[in-house]
C-alpha cells in the first residue's frame, strides 16, 4: 500500500481541492480528481524530508498559539509602518546563525519567518548553518537575529529534539 498510496490524506486532499476548484463533482471530476491525488504523492515521493520525531506535543500546541499571536501583532505593526505617518523604514537582509540542523525544522523555522509580516526567508546555507532574513524595519540587526533564535529557534529545537 505504501508504493501505491504513499500519502493516503494528501490523496484526499488533493482529490477534494480539485473538485472545489473545477466546482462540478461529477463522477468524470472525481476520478480526474483521484488520479492527481494519487500520482502527485507518488512523483513527488522523492523530495519528502524525513520527519523527526515529535518530542513534546503540548509544547508544539503552544508554540502554534504564540506563532499565531505574533502573526497578528506583526500584521498591526507593520499596517501603522505602511499606512502611519511618514517615516524612513530600515530594510536590511540580516544572516541567522542556526542551531539547528535537521532540514525540516529548519524548513518549518523559515517558513514561520516568513509567515510573520515584516520579515522574509530569503536564503538557507545549510553548509554554513545560516537564514537569510529580509526585515522591513530593522533598527539593530543583532536584536533580530535574537529574537528569531529566541522566540522561534530554542522552542522548535526543544519540540523536535534536535
């Protein structure tokens, strides 16, 4: 089952994300619908990251919480950077050192650096163990590079283990 279905849930997905884009679920759609879902889990088998193991699920819940808290405090500030008086914002492109190594944490790290209006993962070094982070308005790039590590990095390390 595994060859033929590596993804059974993704499958579904997939089959249920055509039929609300096509908006007709006529058998013809379905089974068109199906046959993505089957083939695009298994063409794309080979570029899936190992998962590592889940060492703290509540810490995880948490963790989602305060991401998702930060998410709506950023998009308020960065509306009253864009729409407030006129003042000189400050981009610059800052290098985070990472910890961590495993290349899904660091995919799920860069992704919530994107995710949080104001900032953009730009670039991953892997080799040097460095994020390149795009802020909006960066005042001091080392209290950025802090609080990525910080907030972001030490919870995600602590969650995964690595």
């Amino acid at each position: 089952m595994n060859r033929w279905l590596p993804s059974p849930r993704l499958s579904a997905v997939l089959c249920f994300l055509w039929l609300l884009l096509v908006n007709d679920f006529s058998l013809g759609q379905f089974l068109l619908g199906a046959t993505f879902g089957l083939l695009v889990p298994i063409i794309t088998r080979p570029f899936a990251l190992q998962r590592p193991a889940l060492q703290h699920p509540l810490k995880l819940v948490l963790f989602l919480l305060m991401v998702g808290r930060d998410i709506v405090l950023a998009n308020i500030v960065v509306a009253g950077l864009i729409l407030g008086p006129r003042r000189r914002l400050h981009p610059a492109f800052v290098e985070v050192p990472l910890d961590i190594r495993d290349g899904y944490v660091i995919t799920i790290l860069a992704s919530i650096v994107s995710l949080t209006p104001g900032t953009v993962s730009a670039d991953i070094d892997l080799q040097r163990g460095i994020l390149l982070v795009h802020g909006l308005n960066v005042g001091d790039p080392q209290e950025l590079i802090d609080e990525i590590k910080r907030r972001y990095e030490a919870p995600l390390k602590e969650i995964f283990g690595c």
